[in-house]
C-alpha cells in the first residue's frame, strides 16, 4: 500500500502471461447443459433399451454393406440389352451380359459396365435400371453419324458431337465436311468441323435426306448446300435450334420458292435471297401516251414497227432496259411547240390531242 489515500498498487502480470478468454464451445455448452435440465431423466431400463437398439442397428448395417448387397440372395440372374442396332450388337450385348452377371440388384458396378463399353465409339452412354431381387435392365445409348468428314486419311463418318466412328457402317446419305489434317484420335479437332457437324447432326428429320455438304467459308461462316435447294447460311455453331426452325419455316413458304440462298445468322429474322425479279409496268407520264407493249412493262425498241398502231417508235426518254420495266430516268413531258398565230387570235388546238390549247399572250 501506497501513502496516497484511495490508492492501491499491486503486481504487474508477467510480460509472456495472456489472459484467459472463454473457450469457443462454451457457448454450445451451456446449451446442451439447458437442454438436459429440460428434459427428463432417463431411468437405467431405458437406457439399457436404447443401447440394445443402437448396438442391433450397427450389426444390422454391417451385415447388409459387407455379406447381404453382395450375396446371392440379391445376385443378378436376368439380364435384359436394348437400343443396339450395330454390326457389333452380338458381342456388346454378350460382353455387358457377362459382367452383369457377376454382380446383384443392390451393389451395380456402374464403373466396371463403362469400362466393358470403352472399345465402343458408337457408344454413348449406359442407362441402368434394376428389378429386385434378381433382375437388370441396360439400355445402350448410341451414337448416330450426322456427317461423313473427308480428312487427310480418307472418309469416317462422325458424331453429331465430333465423335469419329470409324467401325460403323453408314446407311443413306449423309453430308460431308471437309477435316484439316488427319485423325488422330477419337474426336474431331478441327473447330469449322466441329461447328459444321453440330449443324448436321441438329438438322430436322424432314431436311436430314436433302443435306449435301457442310463447309465452312471465309465470308459467310459456316453454310449447308441442300440437294435441289438453297444454301442455309447458319454464320456460326450459336442457336442453332432457333435457325433451323426459320430455315423450315422460310422453304415452307411458296413466296421464297427459287432462292439461291436463305440467311439464317438472325434466325428472327431470316432473309431469302437470290429470287428472280418481278416485271413491273411502269407508269407512262402524264398527258403522254402509252407507248408499252401490252403485256411486258417494257417500251419498245426504238425504229421498231408497233403491233399496236403500225407505225414506227421513236426514243423515249427514261426507257425501261428489256427485262427489267423499271425506267432509268423520269423525263417531263415537254409542252407543245407555240404556233405562229395572228394578233388577237387563239391557236389552234393541237392535232395529238394530249392536252387543252395555250392560252396567247395579248399583244402590246
């Protein structure tokens, strides 16, 4: 104790002490403390039974994942392979069968099934479905070629996803693309291929016979030429379903019959083009009289007796070219040329009858 009033010292602590803070559970503690003072409890009967129940579960459990999902109890005798239609069905079909075999309804060895369909290009994928207790049905996914692609090594067919399925044999026609360099591996590699056999392999089944090549050019991207039909114009491999729904659309339409090619890049907005142009008659001006050949929009050559009146036709200002009746020029007409008349007079009115006679100025 100091001599000063009110005033206490003691130890300072330790520089290395550090003071002690609440642990990090205490909190979860003192909750699970209030919640057994809450609940009622338990007599040594009852807790002997809950025991028994628990130490029943875990035997219960091992038994089923270590002897009874693997024993013949549940072990796979029937099993059923559909969706093959390949030269190699037979021995797919015998090689999933066998490894089906070896396992049960409870315990099915997806993994070991993919590996049996590795050696499978045309194989996509595997759907499993078991019947307890002794029954498996396998239905195989496979790939359809969409395109014939002509490469450096010669001509596979291929996937709608690039997959080369070099062991299939191909029925019908289908459209070639052109593949850079060889084939390597088991998918495409080159993009415009990719991009070209993806619009392929999403043709609708109507237009699937009529597809004869898929290219893909510098200017307008990738294209489909159809037999005894109009280029499709896709652009790239983006909305492809939304583009093949107006390509339909637009060669259902009798109004774009005859185009050379359909724009498909704002699928929208899709845009025929290449169709033959309409003759239009054109409109003779006012007070001049009609000098077209009945029938065909266009004037008639200049020199050239007219069927009509019999005498010859004159150079016209703003004639239409042959074949197209669309006039280069509009030319007004020019008034008629002014007549010597006397003093005071009013001319004559003029002898074509295109119009009313003028009007003479008074004399001064």
């Amino acid at each position: 104790m100091s001599g000063g009033a009110g005033t206490v010292t003691g130890r300072r602590p330790a520089s290395g002490a550090r003071l002690r803070r609440p642990g990090r559970f205490a909190g979860l503690g003192r909750l699970i403390g209030r919640a057994r003072s809450r609940l009622p409890a338990l007599s040594p009967r009852m807790r002997r039974r809950l025991l028994a129940v628990a130490v029943v579960c875990l035997a219960l459990a091992a038994t089923y994942q270590f002897w009874f999902r693997d024993s013949g109890f549940v072990a796979v005798d029937q099993v059923r392979v559909s969706g093959l239609s390949t030269d190699e069905a037979p021995r797919l079909r015998a090689a999933l069968t066998s490894a089906a075999r070896s396992m049960t309804t409870l315990h099915v060895d997806r993994e070991r099934l993919a590996r049996v369909v590795e050696a499978y290009p045309v194989v996509r994928g595997l759907e499993l479905s078991t019947d307890f207790p002794h029954g498996l049905r396998i239905r195989v996914l496979e790939h359809h070629p969409a395109a014939i692609a002509v490469t450096d090594g010669g001509r596979v067919p291929v996937a709608d996803d690039g997959t080369v399925l070099r062991p299939l044999s191909v029925e019908g026609r289908l459209p070639t693309i052109e593949a850079d360099g060889m084939l390597r591996g088991e998918r495409l590699e080159d993009p415009a291929a990719l991009g070209a056999v993806r619009i392929a392999g999403a043709a609708p089944a109507a237009l699937r016979p009529r597809l004869e090549r898929a290219q893909h050019r510098r200017k307008e991207g990738l294209v489909v030429t159809l037999r005894d039909g109009p280029e499709l114009i896709f652009g790239d491999a983006t909305r492809i379903r939304a583009k093949w729904t107006a390509a339909a659309r637009v060669l259902a339409d009798k109004a774009a019959a005859g185009a050379s090619y359909v724009d498909l890049r704002l699928p929208g907005r899709p845009a025929a083009g290449g169709l033959p142009a309409e003759t239009v008659t054109p409109v003779a001006p006012a007070g001049a009289t009609d000098s077209t050949l009945p029938g065909t929009g266009t004037y008639p050559t200049p020199g050239v007796t007219d069927p009509m009146t019999g005498g010859t036709t004159d150079s016209t200002p703003g004639a239409a070219t042959a074949g197209t009746g669309v006039p280069s020029t509009t030319s007004p007409v020019s008034p008629p040329a002014p007549t010597d008349a006397a003093p005071g007079t009013e001319p004559a009115p003029p002898a074509d009858g295109t119009g009313a006679a003028a009007v003479a100025a008074p004399s001064p």
